[in-house]
C-alpha cells in the first residue's frame, strides 16, 4: 500500500457488507444480523471511520461503528485487542472503559482460552471464515456465553496480520449448566430466522433444539423432529456415523469439528458443510454442542460449471492456429494465446504485461506501428484490419494481416482491443511472383502468335500422328482393364477386409468382398473422413470411440503416416462390435499424398482363444495357491503325527508303566490320578484326530451352496457354547440378518471355530466378554468380520497363525491344537475368498474374511 492512502478499517467488512455486499449486517456462521438503522452515513462519516482506525488511535465509542448493536472488535494473530466498538466494551461491562492493546484473554473463562487461542491460529492459517463459541467474563464477574463469527484480512490475496469479529450473546442463564437443557429466547429467534440448520445436541447426542431449517431435512415439522443423531435418516449409514464420530470428537476435546456432507434430496445431490461447536459449562468441559449445517450445493454446482466453461474456453483458444493478442487502452498487452506465441516465438510469460513497443516489432517498423495504434486508438472505428512486418525471436522476418476489433465493460466503456495475427508472407510472395508471371505472359503470347503460325502447317501431321495414338490408348485401356480384373479377384480371397481412398477428401474407391462383409454391406463414400460417420464407428480398445481425426485412414491421408497392427474395434450398422487389426499407408505421387490404402483383420477368434489362455492361467494360478496350501498342511499333518500325536502316546504309555509298578496300596493312593492323566490325554488326541479329519475331508466333496444366515447361524451357536461354558456369560452383537451365498455346513464349521477361538480367548479378560459379528461391501465380495475384547496376539505373527498347529500361548494357559483355524482358510478360499486376522496384545482380535457377493438370486434359501 502506498504512503499517504487511507487505510482500510479492520471492522469496516464486517460491519459495511455481509456475505451478498448487502450494508448493515454483520455475518454470523453464514448469517446475517441487520445492524442499526444508522449504517447509511455520508461518505464523510465513513472517510472518519476509515482515517480513525488507520491512525492506530483505538476508540470504543463514537462514530459508524459503534452505533452497530452488535460487538465488533479487531485483534493481531496473538489475540491482542486492535480495536473495538462501544458494543463489545458494553457486552463486557467496560463502561467508557479502552479494550485496545490489551490481551482478550483477560476477557475469558478458563475453558475458553484454548479454544480462542486454537481459532485465531485456525483462521490466520486458513484464511477462511469461520465460527466458535467461548465463554467471556464480565467486569462484574458474571459469565456470559456468545457465538464468534471471524474472518482474517487479507490485502492483495495474502494474510494481512488483522482479524475482524462479530459477537452476540447467546442468552442469559449460562452460570448453570443445568440451564443449557434448552434453547434461550435469543437462539430460538436467531435460529427460526436464518436459512441455515440449527440444532444442539446433549453429551448422549440427543436433539435439545432444532429450527425449522433443520427440521425441514426430515420432511416434517419441528414438533416431530427425531430426538437423536440415530434418526438422521437423510444420510447414509457412513455419513451418519462420520457425524456421530465428530460430535464425539468435540466433547473429547472441546474443539469444534467441520466436516462435508452429501445426501441425496428431491432434485438430486446436496452437499453441506457441518459445524458443531462445544458449549462449556462452568465446571469444565463441553456440556453441549451447537450445530450449524449450510447448503452448499449451489456453490458446488456453481465450481463445477465455471470449472466446464474455463476448460471449454481453453480448448477453444489451443485449438486455433492464427495468433490472438488483447492490449487494454493504454497498450499493456493482457492476453496471448499459444498460436500467437508459436507465431513469434516468445513464451507467454515474456509478453504478458508488457507495453509498447513490443518485443516482435521491428525497429524500422516501431515508428509506423505506433502511428496505427495511436489513429486505432483516437479514430471512431470499433473494428478493421492492416498489414504489418513482424519479426521472430530468431530474428526472421514476416508479413502479418492483424485483424483487430475494440470491447468494452458492462458500463460500455472502451477498455481495450483485441486482435488475430496471421502471417501472410507466403500470400505477399505470391503476389509479387503473378505480377512477374503477367509480364512474362505478355512476351510469351507475342511469341506463341508467331509459333502458331509455323504450329497451324505442322497440325496436319499431329492429327494424323493422334490418331495412332488414340489407337494405342485404346489397346491400354484394355488392358488395364484385365489388369484390373485379376487384381479384384486376388483382393477378394485375401482374409483381410482392404478399402482404397483417393484424394484429400478420402474419397473410397474400391473395397474388397471382405471388407464390404466385415463393414456390413456397402460403404459410404468418404467413410473415414471428416463429419462422414454416420453408419460405421470405429472404437479404441478400451472401449471408447476413436475421434474421426486419429481414425487409421486419417492418419495415413492426411498425415502421411503408416499404421501397423493397431488393435481396434468395429461397431457394425447391426450394433455388433468386431474386434480388428489395423494396418494402412498412403500413396504417395509426385512428392504429395493422393490416397491411401488400408486393411482389416477380423481378430474376433485370437481374441477369444487370448480370453481362453487367461482363464485357464487363472484357473492354474488358483490351482497352484491351493496345492501350496495342501503341501503346507501336509508338512504340518507329517509334524502332528510325529509330535503332536506320539507326545499323548508317551503320555499314556509312560502312566500305564507307573500303573503297573504300584503296590497294592500306592495303587489305592494314586491310581484314579494316573487314569484321570491317561482319559484326558487320550481324548486329547482323539480331538485331535477329529479335526484332521475335518481338515482333509474339507479339500474333497461337492459344494453345496445357498443362501446361509450367519447372524441367526451365530445366535444358534452362542447357545451351544453357553452350554459348553456353562459359568461362562458373553454378550453377542450381531445384526438381525447376515446374508451370505455358500455352502451351510462349511460356513458352520467356520463359525463355530471363529465364536469358539472367541469364548477361549476372553476367558481371563477383565471386565464383560463381548464378540462383535458384522460386515461391509468392497467392490463384488462381501467382507464378515468377527471382534473380540479377548487377550489378542502380536500383529506381526498374523499371517502364521493360520497355519495348522501353529499356537501363539502355551498349552497350560489356552487349550487348543492349533487346527481349527487352518479349517476356516480351506474353507474361505473353496468359497473363492480371503482370510486375515488384525490384533494387538491385550485388546482383542478382530478375523477378517470374504465372501462373492454375486449370483445369489439363483441360488435357493438355506
């Protein structure tokens, strides 16, 4: 900012304009307050205002801004006071009392500090407006609780170290918190006023208040709004618990939370932004929250239409090839597009801003340039052209045609030119070459008299030597013609579609038997050309249309280029697309392209024989995981048999000899411990044998698949467990259906061992036992998960513990022969899905696995 210019007010936006440059209002979370009647001062009152504030000189009464009923005051990034109207030093008590260049927080409750502290250093970073609500104490003591609305200043784009607020009370009462059980009068009428949402919410997310902008999302009034955030049915189940989480969020950390919102409403997609502001009580801690939700699908579809316009502009500027410039009335130069600098040859940050004379005048030619400029400028045409010499950056000289026409501002004053360089040396050497070639003609038409004279005796002998000549043509027509003949009949056996363009205008002539079969009957003339399309489309293989300029026989007819082996495909009249191969070449004669010629290959058969090959090494890979996986389990069953199971057989067999080497009265004494040791370690092994048998058995066999429940399959087998556990009590959440498509004893046996691993692992947990059963969708499969509070295990051990007996504790603490879940992998991956497990030591595991979520309509109900 230059010495000497007045110094914008940091209050004046706040209070001169709101968000629409309406004057009087003060904004406030997106809405605006009408100030006082008084806000239509004379310009000298505000030039006052305007020089007070730049002065430095702090005032709290006096002048524009304190006859606003509503606080405004001005601070530095460190929350120093700057300035403030008598409204603010009132609203604190401060009777004829000076606000600035002290510190704010004297002004603040302690639970406020932070919060004020965090919000400055949030606006001063973001630049962006933003509201919260603080607590503030008054001279006398007394608190009182006001919402904040803050922007910070900005002077040519960049922050410019003042932040501006507004600030209204939010009603009396606030020196209780059982008095934040409802709304005060003043937000009740400042919500039902606005066109934003407005709603607060209690620490169990419990409607206390809503206006009816709010309760206009849910279709009814506000009498019979939903009394909780789990009845915002307007949003989907995860934006509902995004705004769950951040409502959380704010009571935890007393900051307020903003976060996007879309749902889908009558005439399409709304977007919303979602303020919650904590609301602290006198004790500490955020007792409410205030919600404040605000359309902004207009802005957004507004973004995206001038995002359109501006491509759109772009294009149209890249794509031309003559050069365009724009100079504002004084000469600056303000616009160029890419052809101009092409033209040239300097880069468009070189000519931007600058002034005469430019960079591409010559220095013989700056005089006359200036002297067409100034008559453009003082003359009363809006529009006409003339001729110039330009030079390029490398020094080259050529003719330009500029073209230029005047535009003007909404108020029709002239603002400057615009104009279309061309360059014409190539015209001008014409012309200078047709004046030499009519003197030329002049000498050579006396001449051609004369000749003509000697031509007209020697005409006898041309005739007559013409007509031995139109003989012999007669002869080569013919036999061309053969010629001919045997070409189309080679064209026409070969298993490839061929097609001859003559010409520019790609006129078609000729196209073999196959190709006018593979195209579907005749072929339009001009087929590949320019805007003659209508019948054939031409496709790239990802499935999009080719634009009519990359097409193959484009390319080759107007570019010169040879295509070889493109891949493409053909959508023929009847809607049937044709996969093809592309080959094409132009003709070349005299130095210049006068056709082209192209051939097509029906690739339909190796396309299907390369979608086979696919298949079966998708089948192979797939074979291969799971002979990788039998080898695995193999090597574990060779482990069982030689340690799992030999180490029972001692068990038993070292007891029997004990047995047998007791007295009669050591017998009496210990044998009933010694069979006890021998019956469990047999039944031990018995289970374990069970469930290798379960596990081999699961690799063979038919699936039989249908449409399986597991939330009812879960809650039959909580009771099978409860009375396998009888002392033990564990809550189930689960939803009220869990359907899934696979086989009903296969995706038992995964359960039972999922809800088994479950009961074991939370057996010595602190606390209530709880195992969570759910799912989510991921693209075509359906991903189940079962989580425990239990013990858990080191992540990093994740991928073995699917391994068969492997075991993560010892024996004596949980029991188990590490089978069970080895089974449940076999079993997902029959089903085609995955298995992995998430955990950390002591708090609870979480098993992950997925199911195809396709073709369930054909299959019947379990």
């Amino acid at each position: 900012m230059k010495s000497g210019e007045d110094r914008p007010c940091p209050l004046s936006p706040g209070v001169s304009e709101d968000n629409h440059g309406s004057p009087g209002k003060v904004p406030v979370t997106g809405i605006s307050l009408v100030g006082a009647g008084s806000v239509s001062s004379t310009s000298k009152e505000k030039t006052g205002a305007r020089k007070r504030c730049a002065g430095g000189a702090p005032r709290a009464a006096g002048g524009l801004l304190d006859e606003v009923p509503v606080g405004l005051a001005a601070f530095d990034p460190q929350g120093h006071v700057l300035d403030a109207n008598k409204a603010m030093a009132d609203l604190l008590g401060l009777k004829g009392g000076i606000m600035a260049g002290t510190s704010f927080s004297r002004f603040l409750a302690s639970v406020s500090k932070g919060t004020f502290r965090d919000y400055l250093a949030g606006l001063a970073a973001s630049g962006r407006e933003g509201t919260c609500q603080l607590t503030l104490v008054k001279r006398n003591g007394r608190s009182i609780r006001v919402m904040v609305r803050a922007s910070a200043a900005k002077e040519g784009g960049l922050f410019a170290g003042v932040i501006r607020a507004a600030f209204i009370e939010l009603g009396a009462g606030w020196d209780h918190e059982e008095d934040q059980a409802g709304p005060s009068d003043e937000l009740k009428t400042f919500a039902d006023n606005v066109p934003d949402g407005i709603f607060r919410l209690d620490r169990k997310l419990r409607h206390i208040f809503i206006n009816d902008a709010m309760a206009g999302l849910f279709r009814r009034g506000a009498a019979g709004c939903p009394g909780s955030l789990d009845d915002w049915n307007f949003l989907s189940g995860e934006m509902k618990d995004r705004v769950k989480r951040s409502a959380r969020k704010a009571f935890t950390t007393s900051r307020p939370q903003e976060l996007e919102l879309v749902c889908d409403g009558e005439g399409g997609q709304l977007d919303f932004i979602l303020r919650l502001v904590p609301e602290a009580g006198v004790a500490g801690g955020a007792v409410t929250l205030l919600g404040i939700m605000r359309d902004i699908s207009l802005l957004k579809r507004n973004e995206a239409e001038i995002q359109a316009e501006h491509s759109f502009r772009e294009a149209i500027s890249r794509s031309l090839s003559i050069g365009i410039g724009a100079i504002d009335d004084h000469g600056r130069q303000i616009y160029v597009n890419p052809a101009l600098c092409r033209i040239v040859g300097w880069t468009e940050e070189e000519l931007l801003d600058k002034q005469f004379p430019y960079v591409y005048w010559p220095e013989d030619e700056r005089r006359k340039a200036w002297k067409i400029f100034l008559k453009i400028r003082r003359g009363g045409k809006t529009s006409g052209s003339f001729e110039i010499s330009l030079q390029r950056r490398d020094g080259t000289r050529f003719d330009a045609l500029v073209m230029y026409s005047a535009f003007y501002d909404n108020s029709g004053k002239r603002i400057g030119w615009i104009g279309s360089v061309g360059d014409i040396s190539g015209l001008k050497r014409k012309e200078k070459e047709l004046q030499r070639l009519n003197k030329d003609l002049d000498a050579i038409v006396r001449k051609r008299t004369d000749s003509l004279r000697v031509q007209n005796r020697n005409l006898r002998d041309i005739l007559m030597g013409l007509n031995r000549a139109q003989e012999e043509l007669r002869l080569s027509e013919t036999r061309v013609l053969l010629e001919k003949q045997r070409l189309e009949t080679i064209l026409n056996v070969v298993p490839a579609g061929v097609v001859v363009v003559e010409g520019r205008e790609g006129r078609i002539a000729y196209a073999n038997r196959r190709a006018r079969d593979l195209f579907g009957g005749d072929i339009p003339a001009g087929l590949d050309m320019v805007g003659d399309q209508t019948r054939l489309e031409l496709l790239r293989p990802d499935g999009r249309v080719c634009p009519y300029e990359e097409l193959p026989l484009n390319r080759s007819l107007l570019r010169g280029e040879t295509v070889k082996g493109e891949e493409m495909a053909l959508m023929r009249p009847d809607g049937q697309v044709v996969p093809i191969l592309a080959n094409t070449t132009p003709f070349v004669a005299g130095g210049e392209i006068v056709g082209a010629v192209g051939s097509f290959v029906d690739i339909t058969r190796m396309k299907t024989s390369e979608e086979s090959i696919r298949t079966l090494n998708a089948e192979l890979a797939k074979n291969l995981v799971l002979v990788e996986d039998t080898n695995k389990e193999l090597e574990g069953f060779v482990h069982s048999v030689t340690h799992d199971l030999r180490s029972p057989l001692v068990v038993i067999n070292g007891f029997s000899r004990r047995l047998l080497d007791l007295t009669e009265e050591e017998f009496k004494e210990k044998s009933h411990d010694y069979i006890e040791y021998i019956r469990e370690t047999s039944q031990n092994a018995l289970f374990l044998i069970r469930d290798l048998l379960r596990l081999f058995k699961i690799a063979g066999g038919e699936m039989n698949r249908t449409i399986v429940d597991l939330a009812e399959m879960s809650r039959a087998l909580k009771q099978y467990f409860g009375g396998l556990y009888p002392r033990r009590f564990l809550r189930l959440i689960v939803p009220d259906t869990l359907t899934v498509a696979g086989d009903y004893n296969l995706l038992k046996i995964v359960m039972e061992n999922l809800l088994d691993n479950s009961y074991k692992f939370t057996a010595r947990s602190e606390g209530e036992a709880v195992v969570e059963i759910g799912s989510r969708r991921e693209n075509e499969y359906l991903v189940i998960f079962v989580r425990d509070n239990g013990c858990g295990f080191d992540a990093s051990q994740a991928g073995r513990i699917f391994e068969p007996f492997s075991r993560f504790h010892e024996e004596t603490e949980y029991k188990g022969n590490g089978i069970g879940l080895a089974t449940v992998k076999r079993i997902v991956h029959r089903h085609g899905g995955r298995i992995w497990a998430e955990s950390q030591p002591g708090r609870g595991a979480t098993f992950y696995f997925t199911l195809p979520d396709q073709n369930r309509e054909n299959l019947r109900s379990s």
